[in-house]
C-alpha cells in the first residue's frame, strides 16, 4: 500500500517517529509577484516568507486539480494499486474532493480516501501514523481507525498578529477584518472537530495576549499539569512561537516535537505572523507501530 497526502499537511518530526516509506505529495499551486511555484517545490517556507516580507505581496493558490490525484494514482498504481490518501480537511479545502474525482478516473486504482478533518502539523502526525501502520503490515480499517482516533484526542489552535492576508484571501469578511485590524484585534483560531472547518475561540488586544489566552484555551481540554505531545509550527515568526513554547510549558509538561516553519500554501493565506500549535494529551494519544 502507498501513501498520498497534500500540501495542507507539515510533516516535520523526530527520526524515530518518521515512516521509512515514501510518503507522495500532491502539491497545491502558489502564484506570486507573476510567478507560480508548487508549495513545498520549487518555493519553500523560508523562501514565500522572506518574499512576503519584502515585498508585502498578497499571493492567491490553487488546489490541486482531480486531474493532478488521477495523475499521480495512475502512476503508483504501476507499482501497488492499493492507495490510502489522506486530505486536508474538507471543511478547510476542496481536497478531497478532488481526490474522490481523481480516484475515479483511475478505476485500475483501489483508492481509500480519509478527509484528516485538520491540516499542518496534526495532519502530519496522521500522515506518519498511517505510513509506519503501513509499514507494519496493519489492514486498512485498522489504520483509518488509527487516523480517525489521532483526530478525536488531538486539537490545532493559532493566532496571528497581521489580519490583511486572511482579509485579502476572503477568511474573514472585509468590513470586519478592517474593523479588527483598526481595533488591533488578534483572532484565536481553532479546527472544529465535527466539520473540520476554522473556528474563532477567543481574541486579544495584543499578541502576547492572545498566546495566553490561546493556552487558557488549551486548559478547557486539558488540566493543568496534564503530560501533552506538543508542536508548535509559524510561519516566519519565531519569537511568537518562542513565546507560545514558553507560556505552554508554565502549565503543561511537553513532549516537543521539532519547531518548523508552516507549509508555503498555508502561510500564503495567513502572512508571516501566524503561530501554530497541535497537542493532544500524551495518555489519551493512540499507539503507533
């Protein structure tokens, strides 16, 4: 069985919690400054980052098309037609969607598509959970179920300090992102688990502010004191995720994973302020091979 996913996910993990099977990646499309790069490609982090940053340009991306999945089924299938291809959340993308389209045109192909009801470093967690299953030998409900129990005990949550890239990309709507940015506001922003779709949680006057609120946020789960696996991903902003990293550990003991700059297609639709943070309770947390 082969592994597909799409550029929604960050997959930045220790050695020993990395698959040691490919992983392949369907690219979304980022068009900037009149050029258009493949995130993760031919543009990465660091790169969209610094480009933001000079020249305050606000990028538009693309998904990756039906035609883009059966291209890239139909060329595995050569080797094992037994797909698992996980998306990005359907409430965030049309991925799956697309995917469902694509795995289609390949009838050849025995696609299983799982919606990961997130994106970013949890949908990473997912993606390397299902890969060393694989691995393992583990049969196909048995590793959607293993997706599907990461996605019930883990939780994404951010917060960013510059609202113009979510007002330009249509996040939010104009009058009130103007009016937030007037009054400074900083949004606190979680994945609902039912629909996989953004939800506002709470909101600041000031970015330090809304690190703490974000990790008030965090307590409603999770008591004080409760051992968390913990990432924390941003998009060109790290003294905000050394702030985050520094008002969690107040109250939580961590399990850090590696700190990673946020996937090109998703800081495109945020700006370079955005900071991440994925955690689950490390009792609650699934057993992976």
């Amino acid at each position: 069985m082969q592994i597909v996913t799409d550029t929604g996910m960050d997959l930045y993990l220790p050695p020993e919690e990395m698959p040691d099977i490919p992983i392949h990646v369907v690219r979304h499309t980022i068009t900037l400054e009149g050029k258009t790069y493949h995130s993760g490609e031919d543009i990465q982090p660091e790169e969209l980052y610094r480009i933001l940053a000079q020249t305050g340009g606000f990028p538009t991306t693309s998904q990756p098309s039906s035609g883009d999945y059966a291209e890239m089924y139909r060329k595995l299938t050569q080797t094992d037609p037994d797909i698992l291809s996980i998306q990005m959340s359907s409430g965030l993308s049309g991925s799956v969607n697309a995917a469902q389209a694509g795995a289609k045109m390949v009838p050849e192909a025995n696609v299983t598509i799982v919606d990961g009801k997130t994106l970013s470093a949890v949908m990473g967690w997912q993606v390397s959970a299902a890969a060393r299953a694989v691995k393992a030998g583990w049969p196909v409900p048995q590793i959607v179920k293993l997706i599907q129990d990461i996605v019930a005990v883990s939780d994404s949550i951010y917060t960013l300090d510059d609202l113009r890239y979510l007002i330009h990309g249509g996040r939010i709507s104009h009058m009130k992102g103007l009016i937030a940015s007037m009054l400074k506001i900083k949004p606190i922003i979680g994945v609902a688990k039912d629909t996989g779709a953004y939800e506002q949680l709470g909101q600041a006057r000031t970015f330090k502010r809304a690190i703490e609120e974000l990790v008030k946020i965090v307590s409603r789960k999770h008591p004080h004191g409760t051992p968390l696996r913990t990432q924390i991903i941003h998009a060109y902003n790290p003294e905000g995720a050394a702030a985050m990293r520094e008002e969690v550990e107040k109250y939580y003991p961590c399990t850090w994973l590696p700190l990673a700059n946020m996937s090109p297609v998703l800081g495109a639709h945020t700006g370079t302020t955005m900071v991440g943070l994925g955690f689950a309770s490390l009792a609650q947390y699934p057993q992976v091979p």
